[in-house]
C-alpha cells in the first residue's frame, strides 16, 4: 500500500501565537518578550509626596525665582515723638471728661482721676512703646488733665450757682476759678492729682 502523500507548503503558524505552549514567544524575527518580575510596581514612577518642593536639591530658591521667604518686620513702637503727642492728645480728651463728671455731680471721683492716668498712660505707650521719656510725658500730663478736669468741675459749679453761662464764667472770669481751686484745695485734691501720675505709669507698663 502507497503511503498518503502529505500536502505541500504546510500554513505557517502566524506571528505571536503561542509556539509549544509558550505565550511570550515572538514571531520569526522578534525577541520574546521580558517576562513579569513579580513586582507590579517595579516600573512605575515614585507616588508624589504632596510636597511640591520636595524635588529640589539644598539651596535652590523658591518658586518663581524668589529667594528665602519674606518675613514681615513687626510694627515698630518705639516713636517718642508720636507717643508724647498721643499722651497730650488723650490728656486733653480725658481731662474734659472727668471735669463734666465732677461738675454734674459737684463732687471729685478718686476713681475718675486713676481712670484718666490710665487711659492717657496706656494710650501713649502703645504708641510710642515703654520709653521712659514717654512715660514721664504720660505722668505729667495726667496729673494736668485732672487739674484742667478739676477747673472745669469748679467752672460748671459757679455757672450754675451764678446763673450764667459755663463759657462766660471760663472766659470772662477764669482767674476767679483759679482763686476758687487755691481755696478749695486740700489733701485730697492732690491726692488726685498724684493718683493721675501713678495710674499713668501703671497704664503705660501695662501696655508695654
């Protein structure tokens, strides 16, 4: 018996199929491709941090082409000038108000005067910081403002007992306010006067 002939130029596995079982061989021509490591992280790219920054090396600058960060300087507070100028400011402010307390109720408040050396004395030193220069204008306009607060207390009293008014007494007859204070005045009256210096130092240090 003839053996059956076999039929010419077989068909030719195609291209990337699997060669005895093996799935990573190539076609004629193509190298086999690297088979997995193992590691499914081997070839991607390291996570970001979240530190946009965290790429650069010692002493590059900031982004943009700025240098080290900006640091704000702390406001200064150390203007006398200034300072002084807030102390006379609040001194008149202060002086005026504790007069019309003391005329409307015809009588001096202890607590008035320490509140008028406080406010003059905190008031000029956060401006012009703890200079000593600042606190010893602070004291002696204290002690001013309730002087000036005590004549214009003695002022409002003589208008209203004279009848006339508060502007004609200060204008017209402000030496005899003055000659009423020189009467008046006793222990307490300076009593006041020290307090206003004192409260205005202590104001001062606690706004330093």
């Amino acid at each position: 018996m003839s053996q059956p002939v076999q039929p010419p130029n077989q068909p030719q596995q195609p291209y990337g199929q699997p060669v005895d079982g093996n799935p990573y061989a190539g076609g004629p021509g193509q190298g086999a491709p690297s088979a997995p490591t193992g590691n499914p992280y081997g070839q991607q790219p390291p996570a970001p941090t979240g530190n946009p920054f965290a790429g650069q090396q010692p002493g590059q600058g900031a982004p943009f082409g700025g240098g080290a960060s900006f640091t704000p300087a702390p406001p200064a507070r150390n203007n006398v000038l200034l300072g002084v100028a807030v102390a006379l400011g609040a001194a008149i402010v202060a002086g005026i108000l504790y007069g019309v307390i003391a005329g409307s109720i015809e009588r001096e408040v202890g607590y008035a005067a320490v509140g008028v050396g406080f406010l003059v004395g905190f008031a000029a030193s956060k401006v012009g910081g703890s200079n000593p220069a600042v606190i010893a204008a602070s004291a002696v306009f204290s002690i001013g403002a309730v002087y000036v607060g005590q004549l214009i207390g003695i002022s409002m009293i003589l208008a209203d007992v004279a009848q006339i008014p508060f502007s004609e007494v200060v204008g017209d007859h402000f030496d005899a306010v003055t000659k009423a204070w020189s009467q008046e005045a006793d222990f307490m009256t300076y009593l006041f006067l020290g307090l206003g210096a004192v409260a205005a130092v202590g104001g001062a240090k606690k706004a330093g």
